[in-house]
C-alpha cells in the first residue's frame, strides 16, 4: 500500500470506515482509505483489452487517482470563479451609497474607532502607586511631585493598612477622598507588607497598562517586591523617608531624587548647585560689564561736551566766567583736563587775595540766588570746592587765625549776622 501523499509504503492498518480498510501513513501520518477499482475505469480498461491483457491493481490505482485529481482541479476552478464573483458583489454592496448612509455601516465604524481606541489605551501606559500607609505619610505636594517624577500619568493609587487601628486616625478618609483605593488587612507585623507584595507581585493581572510603579514604604523587606517588578520589565521607583526627607530610588537606573517635606520642594544635587552659583556669577558679571560700558559711553559724551565748551569760551573770551565749565573727571576716563584749581590756591598768599577769593564768591552766589542767606558754613563749602583745601587750613597756613569763622568776624571786611543757629555772612566793603 502506498501513500497518496509521500507515496511512502510504510503504512499500516488502522481501522475501517465506511466498510472500507483505512491506513494510516507512518511516515507523515495521512489517514487514506483503501483505493478501489472504479466500474467506469474497469469497463474502459475492458473494452481496450484484447481478452487476454491484465490490468495490475496498482496501475489501476494510480489511474485513479489522476482521473481524481483532475475533478478536484475542475471544481477548485469553479470555485474560484465562484469567490471572484461573490467579491465583486460585495464591493458594489459596499460602495452603494444606500450602505455607506445606512445605521448598520454606522455601527460598524463605531465598533472600529472603539476597538481602534482600546488598543491605543493598551499602547500607553500609566503609572501606579501602592502605598504603605502604617509606615509612610504622603500629603497632596509631595503626591504631586511623585506624578511628575514618573514618566507616564499617574492613574492608580493603592494604600494598605489596617484601617481599623487607632494610630491611623482619619487618614482612610483623607485618602480616599484623594481617589485611592483602600485595602484593608487583619492585625500582625508586617501585615501591610505583605498584602502589598501579594498584590503588587500580580499587577499586570489587573492592570495590563501598567509601565511604571512608585513603591512608598521605608521598609526593607519591599525590597523584594521591587525586584519581582524589575523582573516583569516594569519601571520601579522606591519612595522612602529619612527625616524631613524623601529619597526617590529609581530601580532601574539608580538615580536618586531628594524632596524636602518641610519646605516641600525638591532638594537640588550639588552639582545642580554649583550649576546654579556659576550662573548667577555670569550673569552678575555680564551686568557689570553693561553698566561699565554705559559708564564709559556717558563719560565719553561728557568729554565730547566739554571740549565743545573749551572751544566756544576760546572763542568768546567776553563770555561771564560763571558759565564755564570745569570738568572734574576721574583719569581712567578722561584725559588732559586742566584744573584751574590749582591756580587759585597758588594766588591766595596773603590775607589780600583771601578777601577778594571770598567777596568773589559771595557775588556769584548772590547772583544765582539773591534771597539766599550766605552761612559761615556754606560759605566754608564753596571755598573748598574752588581751592581744594579746608577754610581753616589756609587760615593758619595766613597766620591769620585759629579758624575761619573767629577769621570772620575779627575782619574788617565781612560782618557776621546771626540767623537762627547759623550765622550770615555779610560784605561790609565792595572793591
């Protein structure tokens, strides 16, 4: 017996159907029934036989099977023909527009954006975060700040405790009306971590979107459940205080972030300090180079005035000694600016030229200012600004006295009027 699929001889039998002998293939496990002779082939055979030729039965077999193989290609045909036409049938259907306005295509693109919609929810992740609440606090900053540590939106917040113990206080109500999910565990130690580990271990059972987890506990034995998560290709992050601190251990990377619950901020590395320090020292020196600059820029414009002034005086030589200006300038920004000062200390040698300094300047200010009253002291202030030295120092440099004001009214040409606390300084002689 031979197979009709690998024409392997290694068969057996293996039972009958249909009260015929059915073989089984040991080589690729074909099950074929036993061929027989057909009557139409057998009459054929026959009527070509000179009464005297035999027809073996593996020939008539073999002759068979063709004569069977070319029907299943004529229907395999038929059928393909058949399919084409149901296809285009179909399409027309489909692309009437009776279809496309009708409640049922409706329905059927609505199926289709949802289940498009499902696997985009399945595609993006969120992040989870299970809580210990006998062993760690965490208030609405700090629950915040965890949000934002985590890459992908935080969605789910689990807490574990017994919620039945006095210790915890109204925190179950806190938290739930935080949107958490309260699971309650039976008295005993370590009770709590325990449910979470059990619970935490199976997440994605219940939570397939699931990329990131934030474990809140200080305790170490969650240390285990950390690398359970690892180990199922979820991103954890280990949330444990030490005093006012909370330390933020990403698992998989080992980068640690620091929050300061009293002042509920985070707490920047040194090097983010130092980054900060060395940018608050560039930017304070490029603020001093702008402020030089505009420095520089006005001095140079008040150098310009001043030339301009010098020319004009040169060439107005009638032109009141009261509107010439003196510049006074420091030399790292002007150059070559005449003092005149130095003249006038030069020209008071005696008590002469002091008197005529001093009625000089009380006419100029009278002046400027008719209706002011001319002090000992502010008289003295005028005096330093032209000579550069004190009234009192040139007085006993004279010899003409042990101050300026006893200098003044001692003098023939000045009298000394009291004004309140001040004293008025009056010319009695005009020159």
């Amino acid at each position: 017996m031979k197979c009709p699929r690998c024409e392997s001889t290694s068969c057996r039998q293996n039972g009958c159907r249909n009260d015929k002998q059915n073989y089984l293939c040991k080589n690729c496990g074909k099950q074929f029934l036993e061929p027989g002779f057909p009557h139409s082939l057998e009459s054929d055979l026959l009527s070509n036989s000179d009464g005297h030729s035999k027809v073996s039965m593996t020939e008539a077999t073999e002759l068979s099977l063709i004569k069977n193989l070319l029907e299943e290609k004529v229907i395999e045909k038929n059928l393909g023909s058949l399919s084409l036409t149901l296809a285009e049938e179909l399409l027309q259907t489909i692309l009437s527009p009776d279809w496309l306005e009708s409640a049922i295509f409706s329905q059927f693109i609505l199926k289709i954006q949802q289940k498009a919609e499902i696997k985009h929810q399945l595609e993006t992740g969120i992040s989870l975060l299970l809580l210990d609440a006998e062993n760690l606090k965490l208030d609405v900053n700090s629950e915040l700040f965890l949000a934002n540590v985590c890459k992908y939106p935080l969605q789910v917040k689990i807490a574990f405790a017994n919620w039945k113990n006095p210790s915890i206080g109204k925190q179950d109500i806190e938290l739930y009306n935080r949107g958490y999910q309260l699971v309650h565990v039976p008295e005993g130690k370590d009770s709590a971590d325990a449910k979470m580990i059990a619970f935490g271990a199976c997440i994605l059972r219940f939570y397939p979107r699931v990329k990131e987890i934030l474990v809140c506990s200080s305790d170490g034995i969650l240390i285990h459940l950390c690398n359970e998560l690892q180990n199922q290709g979820l991103i954890v992050y280990w949330v444990r205080r030490q005093g006012q601190n909370l330390h933020i251990e990403n698992r998989n990377t080992g980068k640690l972030t620091h929050y300061s619950l009293a002042i509920a901020t985070e707490v920047p590395s040194l090097e983010k300090v130092v980054d900060t320090i060395q940018h608050l020292i560039k930017n304070e020196h490029e603020s001093i180079n702008a402020r030089l600059n505009s420095l520089v820029a006005v001095a140079t414009l008040f150098q310009e005035k001043c030339d301009i002034k010098d020319i004009n005086i040169k060439h107005n030589p009638n032109k009141p000694e009261s509107d010439k200006i003196i510049p006074v300038l420091d030399s790292s920004f002007t150059k070559d600016i005449q003092e005149p000062i130095k003249e006038d200390i030069a020209k008071i040698s005696n008590e002469k030229t002091l008197n005529k300094l001093l009625l000089k300047t009380i006419q100029d200010i009278k002046k400027k200012s008719p209706k002011t009253k001319l002090s000992v002291s502010q008289l003295g202030t005028e005096i330093r600004k032209i000579t550069g030295e004190s009234p009192n120092s040139i007085i006993k440099k004279l010899k003409l006295g042990s101050s300026f004001a006893k200098y003044l009214e001692s003098s023939p040409t000045f009298t000394l009027k009291a004004s309140g606390k001040e004293y008025e300084v009056m010319p009695l002689l005009s020159e």
